[in-house]
C-alpha cells in the first residue's frame, strides 16, 4: 500500500505531527511512503531528508502578505499536480495530518480518480472563540469527501459518532504521540527544588482556564507551599486574568515560543498545568511524558484521557480552583508519587504514546478504508 501523508500548512503542530508520522511510518516499513508539504513548511528540511516521492507546493521565496492569495490561485494547478502525482507513483491513500483549506479542493478531486481519503479529525468542535462560519463548512465538507476519519482520542471519536456528522464514514481512534525526545527507562524526575514551578504553556486563550490556575497557586501560597507559577505563551491575556496572575506573583513570558525551545521550556518546570474549561487532547503533555514532568489537568475531553492512560499526572476530581489546588498539592508534597509519576510518564512516552503507535494505528486505519474501498467497487 502506497500512503501520501499529506499537509499544506506552514506552522505549529501540523507539521510538526507531519514529520514526526512520516520518520514512524518510514521506519516501521510497513507502508510505501509518499509526501506532500509546503516549500515554507518548517519541517520542510527533515520531510526532504526522506527517501520518498515527495510533492511540494508552494514557493519558497514569497512573501507572508502576497502568500495566501497566490497560494489561492495557484488551487487548480495544484490539485492538477497532486493528480498527477498520485497516478505516477500509485498512491492508494492519501492521509492528511491536519485539515487546511487550501488542501480541501485537490484531495476531493484526487478522490474522484479512486484514491481513498483517511482524514484526521483533532477536535470534534471548534473550541470557545475559535467558530466560524468558515471553519465549520470547511469542517463539514471535509469529513464528506473522505473515506475515514482518524481521531487522536477516543473523547473526540465518541463525540464525532454521536454528533451524527460521521454516520457513514468509519472512525479509527489513535493517540496524540509524544513530542519531544524521551528519556531513558527508570531515569524519572525527583522533586528537589525548595520552589516547586508549576508551569503552563501554550498559546492563551479564554478556554485555556489561566484564571483557575492562578487562584489555585494563590490558595497553595497562602497556605505556605513554596509554589511559583511560570506562564509561558503568546495570546491576550484580558485584565482579570492578569490581575489574578499579578497575585499570584506569576513569571510571565507573553511571546511565542520556538519549535525547537519548546523542550527547554517544559523541562524547566516540575509540574506542567493543564487547567483547561475544554479539550481534545494536547501536544504539550506529550512533552512533559517525554521529559518526566508530572501534569494536573481538568477533568475534561481528551486531556482525562491522556493523563489517566499515561500515568503520568494527576486529574483534578472537579472544575473549581479548589480542585485544581487539591491535585498540585497532593504531587508537590509527596516526593514518592511525584517520582513514580515522573517515570510512568516516560515509559509512557516510549510505548503507548510513542510515534511507532500511531505509526501503526494509521497503516491500519488506512489498509482498512483501501479494503472498503475495494469492496465498495465491486
């Protein structure tokens, strides 16, 4: 089977999922690898290593304001491109990382030709402030013109069935796999800072609960647990979140943070928070399973699921500050726990979060949309 991993996107998790999947599934030999990425795709370097067919778009020297349009433009003979290029090197699937809109047009065409189409889905929904009108047609057209869905938590999957948005399409569940480069086996983290940092990193949004996080280390400082929040992410932060920060005497970096110092970032806190109002699943604890920070996250979405599987963090029991209090209490002043967390999370990160899992999960998930297929034409 000939698998065309497929994204057109420049930035963030994208390509970055991209290169990670395209080394698991070159590895694992059990597909034919072909590529298709963005001349300006910051994992551009790493896909151009592989020894595969490879269709890149795009053009390298444009501009970020003159891009969007000529990239636009340039729809009809991209999609003639990927067309082609499916026939010369016989792509029997095509499986694209993440959704983008300038990708929608050439693989619903290229599906027309009998190349089936596994997609994958991250979020069931868009998150709070992130809807529109756009999003959710685009959304709602892809999962039409595809042959599977593949989600990266079984939350987003059950969500997807019951939506009714999928009835005729089968969805195969496969885990967000951890970034960042693991430690070795029995080399867990031991809690020794007389401080303990509880950081949080992302980019800020509304649904990203900043303002639970800073009342629950007020309520940790004021009870006297040497606790420091560190916040780490580039968004708005509106005046009350800000306010409850300030007392919380919070480090704040308001700036995006690069690929490449995201590990450096995690590995400087002893506990990652997670005190998110909503979620699917997050890249960011995929990091802090490979580099043994514990999290505390909210009960919520794929996040539970993520934590509770991996063994590596604590879920709040509630939604309330007070919840979230209960749990980083409970990891920061039980250096055993925190230690066994520590470990878990890196075994966790080297097996059944790694990249070879969800290697395998998308081979199988594809060879069964090409069997249907198949089926389907006789």
């Amino acid at each position: 089977m000939n698998l065309l991993v497929l994204h057109w996107g420049t930035r963030g998790g994208g390509p970055q999922m991209q290169a990670r999947e395209a080394d698991a599934l070159a590895h694992s030999g059990i597909v034919e690898l072909s590529l298709s990425y963005d001349a300006q795709s910051e994992v551009a370097q790493s896909l151009s290593d592989h020894d595969a067919p490879r269709l890149v778009v795009g053009n390298s020297t444009l501009t970020a304001k003159s891009r969007l349009l000529r990239r636009m433009f340039a729809q009809p003979a991209d999609t003639w491109r990927l067309v082609k290029f499916c026939r010369k090197h016989s792509v029997d699937v095509i499986y694209e990382v993440m959704d983008n809109p300038l990708q929608l047009l050439p693989r619903a065409v290229v599906r027309l030709t009998g190349v089936r189409v596994l997609v994958s889905v991250h979020d069931a929904v868009r998150h709070h402030g992130e809807e529109s009108l756009i999003s959710t047609a685009i959304s709602a057209v892809s999962l039409r013109h595809s042959d599977g869905i593949i989600t990266y938590s079984a939350s987003v999957a059950d969500s997807l069935r019951s939506s009714g948005r999928v009835a005729r399409v089968p969805v195969f569940v496969t885990v967000h796999g951890a970034f960042g480069v693991a430690r070795a086996m029995g080399q867990g983290k031991a809690l020794v800072s007389k401080e303990v940092i509880v950081g949080f990193f992302g980019r800020i949004e509304s649904y990203k609960g900043l303002a639970r996080l800073a009342l629950a280390i007020s309520k940790l400082q004021d009870s006297g647990v040497p606790v420091r929040l560190a916040v780490h992410g580039r968004g708005q932060l509106n005046p009350h979140d800000r306010v409850l920060l300030v007392n919380a005497r919070a480090d704040i970096n308001n700036a995006w943070v690069s690929e490449d110092a995201i590990q450096t970032v995690i590995e400087s806190f002893d506990v990652l928070a997670l005190p998110y109002e909503e979620a699917s699943q997050s890249g960011v604890v995929g990091y802090a399973l490979s580099a043994g920070i514990p999290i505390v996250c909210t009960p919520v979405g794929g996040l539970r699921e993520q934590v509770h599987r991996s063994g590596g963090g604590l879920v709040a029991a509630g939604m309330s500050a007070s919840d979230f209090a209960v749990a980083l209490h409970t990891i920061v002043t039980n250096t055993i726990l925190y230690r066994q967390l520590s470990q878990d999370g890196i075994v966790a990160a080297r097996t059944i979060y790694s990249w070879e899992q969800v290697a395998n999960d998308i081979s199988h998930a594809a060879e069964s949309v090409l069997k249907r297929g198949k089926k389907g034409a006789k």
